[in-house]
C-alpha cells in the first residue's frame, strides 16, 4: 500500500503559489512537464541528467546535457556561467543542481550537527538549515546533502559528530526541522535549497563504529530505530535521499532494490530523487556484490538509485546494457523522470540562476546571533559540584588548555566554507567579558594530541595565581568526522596528564570539553569541579561559552546520547531491550574490591561486565543546569487508552533554584509486554520550558495510541493491547512514573 503523499507535494503547492495561479496551471504539474520533456530526450541526454561530477564540466559536456548536476564547484561565477551554458546554449536547456554538504552552516558556522540535537529545538534547527541556506546560496548552490539523519549508537564512529545521536524520535524531529528549514523559500525558488537526507540507510550502523564497514540490522530493528527519521524527512518533503555505502545485511544500499524501490518509493511514497554517495555504485565492485562497472550500474539502476555521485559508471554503461537487453529503457526513464521532477518541483527551469550581491548576508548579525543562540542551547552541563559554576564576581580565571584559543577547531567536521578566522574563541570572549586582567592564559597544549610536557609548567603557574582553572579540553576538528574513526575515545595527547598536574594546585577545575563525540573522561572525572560538554560549536563557540561560564545564561542543554564511562560499554544506548537477566547497577562491585577465592555464582547470572558500572556515565537526555527543577503530581486524564484514541499525560514542574532557566521535559514510554520484545523506554516527546525561580508550571503531553506503534512478527506495523509505564522526566534514567492500559 502507498504511504501518504509526502508533503513532497507541498513542494508542487508552494510552487503554484510562487507563480501565479493561471501560469502554474499553464505549466502543469511537475510530473506532467517531466513527462512531456523526457519525451523529447534523446539516450544520451537521459543518462547524462543522472550523472553528478564535482569541481568543474567542460563547457562541451554541458552544451551536450551530458549532466544532470555538479558538486563542489567553488566558484560561484563559473557555477552562474555553466548554468548559463546548461540553461541557454543545450539544446533542452535542462537547469543543474549544484551541490554542497553544507552541513553545520555554510561561513557562519553552527554547532555540529550533534552539538546542536542537543539544544532538543526544532525551530532552532530549522533556522539554522534556513540561514545556511541563504548564505549558501550566495556561492551558487541550490542543493545541500544534509540532514544526516544516521542513528548512531557507537561515539568511535567519526560520523557522530554529523548525526543527530541515538534517539530515533529526536533525530526525526530534527532531521524534519531542517529539511523544513533548507527548503524555505528563497529567490522565487519555492524550495530555496533541496536537502539531501542520508544515508540511506542504517550507516550509523557500522560494525565497531569504523566507518563505510558492515551493518547487520535486522528488519525490525531497521523500522523501528534506523529507518524512523529517514522517513521522517521524507514526510517533511525532502527533495531527494542518498543511499549509504555501507551493505545491509549483505547487499550493498545503492543497489538495494528492497530498500530505495520497495520501502522508499512504494510504501513510502517518495518523489524525490536518489543520488549515489561518492562512487558507491562502482563501490559494490569491491563489496563482491558486483562483477564489474556494467553490472554496478545495473544493478543501482535497477534498484532505484537515479544519479550517480561522481563515478562513472551510468555514463560509460548505460547504453550498452539497454542495447543488449539487460536493462530495459522504462527503468532509465524512471530514473531521470525523477530528477526532472525534482528540477520542476524545485523551480528551477523557472529560477536557474542565483541573484548576485547577496553576500551581505553572510556573517551577519542576524546570522551570528543564531550561531550564538545555538552555541548557548547546545553545552550540556554534566557536573557542578558545589555550584562552582557561574564564576564568582571578581574571580580570576586561568584559561587552560588547547581548545582555548584553537579557531580552526572549535569549528568541527565538514566545515568547508567556514573561515577560523570568524571564529570568536573561548578565550577572546573571556578577555572580553573579564578583562585581560582577570584572565591569564598558558594552554598548556598546544593542539589536543599534544604529547610534551613542555607547557606543563607555565600553565601550573597560572593556575596558582588565579581562583579557578577553566581547562578547554577536546578534540582537533579531524578527528572526528567522515573516515576519522577512534579506538579509543578519551581525550587525547596529553591533555589528561595535564589536568591531573593541575589539581595538585588544589584549586577547583572546570573542564570544558570541545570534542566530535562524547569523549570517555575516565578518572579525571574526580578531578574536575564542574564539566560542561560544548561539543564543537561553530563560530560562536566562544561568546556562548562565556556566558554560560559567567552565568548571564543557565546551560539547557540534554544529551542526545548516552556517554560511556568506558570504550568498552560501546553500544551503550537508553532504549536497549531489558534481556531475561538484566544488570543491577544497584549491586556492582569494582573488580579490585571482590574477594578471592570466589564461586562462579558469586556475581549472580545478570547481562553485566564485571569491570564496569552497566551504567553509562551520563544518561541520554540528561542536563543540568544552574537551577534545579522538581517533578511531582504525575497525573493521567484515564487509567485507559482505547485503540485510535489517547491518553493525556501531565506533571507539575517547578523551578526549585535561584535563576531562571529552561528545563526539556521528557516523555518516555515502556511496552511492558509485546509479541517481540520491546525497549526498556522509548522516548515519545518532550517540552522546553523556561521558568523563573518559583515558578511553576503543569506540562501535559497528549500520547495517541499511534504512537505505540512497532514492527510485529510479520514486519507489519502494529499497536497491540497491554500495559504501559509512562514517565515524565528530565532525563532516560529517572522521572515520575505511572502507567496506563490500551484496551484492545
Ligand atoms: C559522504 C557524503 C557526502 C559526499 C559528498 C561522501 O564521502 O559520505 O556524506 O555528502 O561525500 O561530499
């Protein structure tokens, strides 16, 4: 059965609307004038809309159609002029794409795409993909290869940076905010900028967290957590989806005819366009799933990838398997109807150019306050013993350190348009809010895997003469991101030495950790008064984080994953199922205090390490802040749930502390018994709020029986009768809890 038109289709709308009415009905849809315009098309002009080269096309190919889009081309006057050239000297005048992973912004640069999952703001991250849209624009793009929507459970894998963590409800909300936010509006183009959601599908999935490796993922498992925000943006009307390098469960995703023809367009579906990752159809050479580039491009052919991302192989082979019957002319003409579509729908042939002089938009004020903002609401505050944090008035501040003053850095992976010169560091914005007088600076370090000793001394000096060290620890922008995978996640260089040094000055510690992933902290933990985890955040990183380290803002920030106490846990994720004999963190004990001599049986029969908490450090959707909230008077509007109806599901919040600040209040939800197992909690919603010291306020979710829905023994999506706990809590590990039955 066909899913619900995806507001892809919006798309089509906003377009009418765009035009007048009498032209858009002139025009006809999308669809229609995809049709009508590959019947004219020659062979060659249908594979060449499918090819995808990078940096440049020569002036000749793109007379010819010879392709479809470009990606990479950093000159936006040489970007206009094969526009021009595609557009006005070809013989069809068919308009390119021009693609970019403009990923975390474009020159102002937001949090990575982690940092920013943990703001748990849809309208944040809709604005962020919107301005970087807009200053994208300004350097000739028109289509991005964002979100990335990959599930992730293992922080070794570099790509975590780029995801939106672990949660499959809040990847979706997110991931759908910047589809939204990308394909605003923009220069008469009714999706300014197509989005790209990727990669297709369960990449995240990768064997040991190394990247472009194995997944194995069963089908449930692939619906009910990995597929999830896939389908999300593909509902919010992403224009196209592309499909991961990695193989499920044997067979390569670009030629997963299953996955991009059964899933993605028949129940899903899906209008847009599927595009290759780099050279991943000539990739499942390699994978052993295909002979040669003929058979590669068949296979992905057939299997419903339509544009080939800088490989060849459509090129050189189309042709030839089309002659020789092995692949019939209907399954190419799908393929390049849905590029044309998108082209159509996006409004291209209708605004093909970029309006020049736009460049006033990038960096400006409008712009970096929203990096601000985001910079503010993506620091998770793990620990503040004693309330050392905000810094007392008058305190002096050591600054320590290599991600104190490192611009280049704090801006994270992908970051190809980003400049470090833009970047306000954490230091300079300290000087700033301080005065050089109440801040003295020996990093200590100078880059993160700084292994001499050489600064050790200077930087114990500083922190002798002032109150307070605030150490910048972290991680060098890459060594995280695409192919910078770890196998070992603490912090490194030298930088745990350091701190350790540091404390025999006995002065309190506040680490500040500017990472890609959520680094093991290990026994430095005790070491350090208060830990605030900023992740790499952008442009602004600096400004944010004195704010939030002077207390004129309280951190709101909540994991959007569960951060390991050791490399050892991974995967380590709050919505595990509970196994027949689950762990009693309650009883464990450190393996140097058990007793000798010891049965077997001594540690009882639970799925535990007997090394390690079963506990991971922090919990998903744990923050704190410079206040404390209470929970109480949990209340539901019905002990029942009846199938097709819902449940209200409320508790009063109350701001305990001395300042305003924002709690994100969760809902979580356990299946207590199902035909398959279920997760221990599965996160169903969550709320910011801000309240101000006493106040309070009664937060009410509305629960749907819809929303209790999971992938049964047949792979049909179903809600089946039964008892539910529900909690509402400030983080996976804790809450109020109650419970209701859905009536069959
Ligand atoms: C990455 C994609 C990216 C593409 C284009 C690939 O190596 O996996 O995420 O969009 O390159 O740069």
């Amino acid at each position: 059965m066909r899913g619900t038109l995806p507001l892809y289709a919006t798309g089509l709308a906003l377009f009418a609307i765009a035009t007048s009415t009498l032209r858009a009905q002139a025009l006809g849809s999308a669809d229609e004038r995809a049709r009508e315009l590959l019947s004219r098309m020659t062979l060659e002009e249908k594979i060449g809309q499918l090819y995808l080269p990078h940096n440049d096309a020569d002036d000749n190919a793109l007379r010819a159609g010879a392709l479809g889009a470009i990606l990479n081309a950093s000159d936006p006057a040489r970007s206009d002029k094969m526009q021009r050239i595609a557009v006005e000297e070809s013989r069809l005048g068919i308009p390119l794409f021009f693609g970019r992973d403009v990923i975390h912004g474009y020159r102002t640069i937001f949090p990575i795409p982690l940092g920013l999952a943990c703001a748990w703001d849809e309208e944040l991250a809709r604005e962020a993909a919107a301005i970087s849209a807009s200053e994208a624009a300004t350097g000739g793009y028109n289509w991005t290869y964002s979100p990335m929507v990959d599930i992730s459970r293992d922080p070794r894998w570099g790509r975590i940076a780029e995801s939106f963590g672990e949660d499959p409800l809040l990847a979706s909300r997110l991931g759908a905010a910047m589809v939204r936010g990308y394909q605003t509006p923009q220069e008469g183009l009714p999706a300014g900028m197509a989005a790209c959601v990727k990669h297709f599908a369960a990449y995240g999935a990768a064997e040991g967290g190394r990247d472009y490796n194995t997944t194995l993922v069963p089908e449930r498992e692939l619906r009910d957590v990995y597929l999830r925000p896939y389908r999300a943006a593909v509902d919010a009307g992403v224009f196209s989806v592309m499909s991961a390098f990695n193989d499920l469960d044997g067979v390569p995703c670009t030629g997963n005819e299953w996955l991009l023809n059964k899933v993605l367009r028949h129940e899903w579906g899906f209008e847009g366009f599927v595009v290759s990752d780099w050279m991943s159809t000539v990739e499942m050479i390699a994978h052993g799933f295909c002979a040669d580039e003929g058979e590669a491009a068949l296979r992905s052919l057939k299997a419903g990838t339509d544009m080939e991302m800088v490989s060849k192989s459509y090129i050189n082979e189309t042709a030839r398997l089309i002659e020789e019957g092995r692949l019939d002319l209907s399954t190419l003409d799908e393929r390049v109807l849905s590029v044309l579509r998108a082209k159509f729908a996006m409004g291209l042939f209708e605004h093909p150019y970029r309006t020049p002089g736009r460049e006033g938009v990038i960096l400006s004020k409008e712009h970096k306050d929203a990096a601000y903002r985001a910079a503010l609401q993506s620091a998770v505050l793990l620990k503040n013993e004693a309330d050392i944090l905000p810094l007392k008035a008058g305190a002096k501040v050591a600054v320590i350190g290599p991600l104190a003053d490192a611009p280049h850095e704090q801006l994270g992976t992908w970051c190809f348009d980003g400049r470090d010169e833009d970047s306000i560091t954490p230091l300079s914005a300290l000087r700033d809010k301080l005065g050089k007088g109440r801040v003295v600076y020996a990093p200590g370090l100078e880059y993160s895997r700084d292994e001499s000793r050489a600064g050790f001394a200077a930087a114990l000096k500083a922190t002798k003469s002032a109150d307070i060290v605030l150490f910048f620890a972290g991680e060098e922008a890459m060594l995280s991101g695409e192919a910078h995978c770890l196998a070992d996640i603490r912090l490194p260089g030298a930088q745990e030495e350091l701190i350790k040094e540091l404390a025999t000055s006995g002065k309190p510690i506040v680490l500040i950790l500017m990472t890609g992933r959520p680094v093991v902290i290990g026994d430095i933990e005790g070491h350090a008064q208060a830990i605030l985890a900023a992740f790499h955040q952008g442009t602004m990183a600096g400004p944010a984080l004195a704010s939030l380290l002077c207390g004129e803002v309280s951190p709101s920030g909540r994991l959007p994953i569960s951060w390991p106490r050791h490399v050892g846990q991974i995967p380590i994720y709050y919505n595990h199922k509970n196994t027949g004999r689950p762990p009693k963190p309650e009883e464990f004990v450190p393996i140097n205090q058990l007793p000798r001599m010891q049965k077997q049986t001594s540690l009882g029969f639970t799925s535990a390490y007997m090394d390690i908490s079963p506990l991971p450090a922090y919990p998903f959707g744990y923050g704190l802040t410079y206040s404390s909230f209470s929970y109480s008077k949990l209340e539901r509007s019905s002990a029942t749930m009846h199938m097709g109806g819902g449940i209200e599901i409320s508790a009063t919040i109350r701001n305990e502390g001395k300042q305003s600040a924002t709690e994100t209040v969760q809902l979580y939800v356990r299946d207590v018994t199902g035909s398959v197992t279920r997760p221990v909690r599965e996160l169903k919603d969550f709320r910011r709020i801000s309240l101000a010291p006493g106040e309070e306020r009664r937060v009410s979710f509305t629960l749907n029986s819809s929303q209790l829905a999971f992938t049964g023994l047949d792979m049909r999506e179903i809600v089946e009768a039964g008892l539910f706990r529900v909690w509402i809590a400030p983080d996976s590990a804790s809450g109020l809890e109650g419970s209701f039955e859905l009536l069959p």
